[in-house]
C-alpha cells in the first residue's frame, strides 16, 4: 500500500443559506450545483480539481438563528496545490458564491489567518448590538 503524505492545508467558507438578510432561503441543491459547475470551470481552464466537503450547520449570534453550510477544504494529496493556488481559487470562487447566493458577508478559516469578504458594513437587523 503506497503512502502519500503532504503539509497541512485546511479552509472552512461559511456560507448563509438565506438571500442577504430577507430570510428568503437558499435551496442547498442549488449550492450545490453551483459548486459543480465551478469545479467542472476550473478543470477546464485550469486543469485543477478541488475537492469539498458539505456540512450544515446554524449559525447563531444574538437575535439571529440562519442556517449555514460549511464547505471544507484540503489539499488533497492526490491532487496536490500549492498554497499560493489554493488561496487564491479558494477565494475567487467563495467571491463568485457570494454574488451568487446575495451575501453580504462571508468568512473563510484557514490554518493561518481569517479571512472576511465583504459588500457593505449593513448587519443584519436580527443581530442585537446594544
């Protein structure tokens, strides 16, 4: 049995399932596919193939209660990336996503850093601040 071992990568993207902040929900089929096809882009143009797993999850802050999914990250070792390249393509598509789906928020955890995008300052008025 052959052993393949390469340096830790991990990203976590949290990605709301309702339009902007109008409790309007999101299908996850849709996410879904819309990852699909993105996957299926990046073959194409860039012979790179990256890997995902889907979870759900609530996200709970205050007033608010909206539900999420949480798509995961590696560097497959089978289809190695540099870093550099899986920042990057990570990123870029979680901005596609994000026009996507209407958010205007979204958070990436990397091993190193959290990284937020953001539209607009605007919070969702269900979160209490005072």
């Amino acid at each position: 049995m052959k052993r393949v071992s390469i340096k830790p990568f991990s990203a976590k993207i949290t990605l709301g399932l309702e339009k902007g902040y109008s409790k309007e929900p999101i299908d996850k089929s849709l996410v879904i596919k819309f990852i699909q096809n993105y996957q299926d882009q990046l073959v194409n143009d860039k012979g790179l193939l990256l890997s995902i797993s889907l979870s759900e999850c609530t996200i709970i802050l205050s007033g608010q209660e909206e539900p999420h999914l949480n798509l995961n990250f590696i560097n497959y070792p089978k289809f190695p990336l540099e870093e550099t390249v899986l920042k990057t393509e990570i990123e870029t598509m979680t901005k596609s996503l994000m026009s996507e789906f209407q958010q205007n928020r979204v958070v990436i955890e990397y091993l190193d850093e959290t990284v937020m995008f953001e539209n607009s300052s605007e919070t969702d008025p269900r979160i209490r601040t005072k």
